[in-house]
C-alpha cells in the first residue's frame, strides 16, 4: 500500500480531459448546492434523499427493503417494519450522527469514524487488531486485495489519511482529494466488515468539509449499484498499474452524474409540493400551512401521531386534516396491521421511479 505523499508525488491528475471534467464536475455541485435552497425546510431533503442513499447502500452489501418498509418504520419509537429497514435507519442514523460531529468541529477525525461504525453495525466497534484480513471476490472467493495487517502500520496510514481530509492549505483540487481518500480508505480496510457503508458516508460529508455541500443530499450509492464492475474494476487498476487517470476520471463522473440526478430529483419535489400545496389552499384555505405541506413530504408515509408532534394539534384535528387530503386525493389511506396511513402517493411514485431515471 502506498502512501498519500507518493501518491501525490507520482501523480500530476492533470491534463486536458481531468481538467475538463473537473471543471463540468464541480459545477454540477454547485448547481445542486444552490438547488438544494429553494425548498422551504431542508430537512424534507435530508429525510427523504438520506433514507433513498442508505437503502441503495445498504443494496451494496445485499441487505434489500421495500420503500413501503422504510416509511412504515418509525425511527424515534424504534420500531421497524422488517430488520432490513433497521439497518437502513442505522446508516441513516450514523450519516446525521457524523454530519453533526463535522460541523461542529469543522473536522472529520478517525475517533468519529468508529462511533458511526458503531452505528451502522449496531455493535461497539474498533480499528482492525488482528492479521490475516482479505478482500476476495465474492462470486470466486479469489484474494484481489490483502489490506495492511499489522495494528500499527493500520493506525499509522489511519494517522495521515485524518490529516490529509483536514489540511485545508494544500493547493489540491478538492474533488481530486476526494479519489485520493476514498481509495485510501478502501485501501487500509480499517474494519473487519461494513467498511463499504463507512466511506460512502465520508464521501458526503467530505464533500462538506469543503463547502462543495451544504447538506448531506448526495445519491452515491445509486451509481455503484448500477457500475459495480467498473468500481472494482478501476479500484484494482490503481493497485496493479497504478491508473490514477481513469480511478480519478470514474470518481469525477460517479459525483458529477449523480449530482444531475439530484438536482432533477429536487426539482420535481418542488413541483409537486407547490401542485399540491396550491390544491389544499385553494381548497381548504383554512386548513393549510406550510407545516401540513412540510409534513406530508417529510413523511411520505404520515400518520396522525406525526402531525399531531409537527403541527401541534388535537388528535381530532390531525385526524380531520388527515381526511380531508384523502378526499382531494393528495393522499391515500390504508390500513396496515392495526395502524392507519395516509400516503402521498405521487411523492411516493416520484421516489420510487428513481431507479429508472437516466441522465
């Protein structure tokens, strides 16, 4: 394994197609970045955009769950519809968990990494402390990688890659740091499993770190589940023949993609949340505010229990909020086990169609 300074001594990472490509790439940021504002209340984006990121990243690793799953779930009871949906709040939980830790220390250290691998393993967690770990194909169980064994070489490449994500007066690209800090994660493998889900959420929040992000809205996982051979395949061109073009050219269209699928995204929850909100107000003005908007696309799957927390109202009055959306068709009720829920439906579609996008 190399270190990030002959990494970067070997490497330019720049001619004239990256230099393109970083310039389209960074730009698609910023248009998210500025996209991401024009919603009334950010947290409908996090809530809906992070739960969509941690149920394809928990796809990554074959732990599959139904939309109706997840929004069936409730994660302050901490109760869930099915084990698969706990592990995709617990990712969920572990990226808010960590983008709290980053904003408030301005930093993203190791220690904070092995809290969220607590997280998202549901276990205590720690750095790697004994030998003989490898990386094989899980279709051959052939060895493609055997990441550094000894406890001490593991915290000393652990060392560097912390001060490397922080130094902010290098004069590297930060989108060119990104691939130099997710290929070293990779590469020193600081866990026995579930490092996959760990470096996707210190991608966002890298990202972040360095004002590329407001929020921690980046659909990541989508395109791994879509390009899986071609991940692994430029990950081990890296090791074998050193091929930083095409392992930096990958990462720049992997975020840049994914990007422009965010923005379309927001943009058609926005123009669904002013359809329906112009319907409810113009329907039943006395019954609208933007709290009731916020909740239903908050909560694709809202229940009284949620308005009566979000807009602090009787039990009665969410009830009779709840039908009165029902009868203008913006939401749908049903009937699961003995739980009643009012389902905006074409919010739902919307999220569900995210699969079948193309850019």
């Amino acid at each position: 394994m190399q270190s990030i300074e002959s990494i970067i001594k070997g490497n330019s990472f720049f001619n004239e197609n990256l230099v393109k490509k970083l310039i389209s790439t960074h730009k698609a940021l910023s248009e998210l970045k500025w996209v991401a504002n024009i919603l009334p209340n950010s947290s409908i984006l996090v809530n809906t955009l992070s739960l969509q990121e941690a149920k394809s990243s928990s796809e990554v690793e074959n732990i599959i769950t139904t939309q109706d799953d997840l929004f069936k779930s409730d994660h302050d009871k901490k109760k869930f519809s099915s084990i698969e949906a706990k592990e995709v709040y617990s990712y969920s939980e572990a990226l808010y968990t960590w983008w709290k830790a980053v904003i408030e220390k301005d930093a993203i250290l190791i220690n904070d990494l092995v809290k969220v691998q607590t997280i998202i393993t549901n276990n205590d967690a720690w750095i790697r402390k004994w030998w003989d770990v490898k990386v094989v194909n899980v279709s051959t169980w052939e060895v493609v990688y055997t990441p550094p064994q000894d406890p001490q070489e593991i915290n000393k490449y652990l060392t560097e890659l912390e001060s490397f994500v922080n130094d902010k007066e290098d004069e590297i690209d930060p989108l060119i740091k990104i691939a130099i800090i997710h290929h070293q994660f990779e590469s020193i493998h600081p866990f026995f499993d579930w490092n996959w889900r760990t470096w996707r959420i210190l991608n966002i929040l890298y990202l972040m770190l360095v004002w590329e992000l407001d929020l921690p809205i980046l659909y990541l996982s989508r395109y791994i589940n879509r390009n899986k051979q071609e991940y692994y395949r430029y990950l081990q061109s890296v090791r074998t023949n050193w091929d930083w073009e095409s392992r930096v050219m990958f990462m720049l269209n992997w975020i840049e993609e994914t990007s422009r699928l965010t923005i379309m995204i927001i943009n058609q929850i926005k123009e669904l949340m002013m359809k329906q909100k112009h319907l409810i107000r113009n329907s039943y003005p006395k019954l609208y505010s933007q709290d009731l908007i916020n909740n239903i696309f908050k909560h694709p799957y809202t229940k009284i229990e949620f308005l009566i927390r979000d807009l602090w109202c009787s039990r009665f009055t969410a009830w009779r909020t709840l039908n009165y959306l029902c009868a203008l068709w913006v939401l749908k009720k049903e009937k699961i086990w003995n739980q009643n829920y009012y389902i905006n439906k074409e919010l739902f579609g919307l999220l569900q169609s995210v699969w079948t996008i193309n850019i």
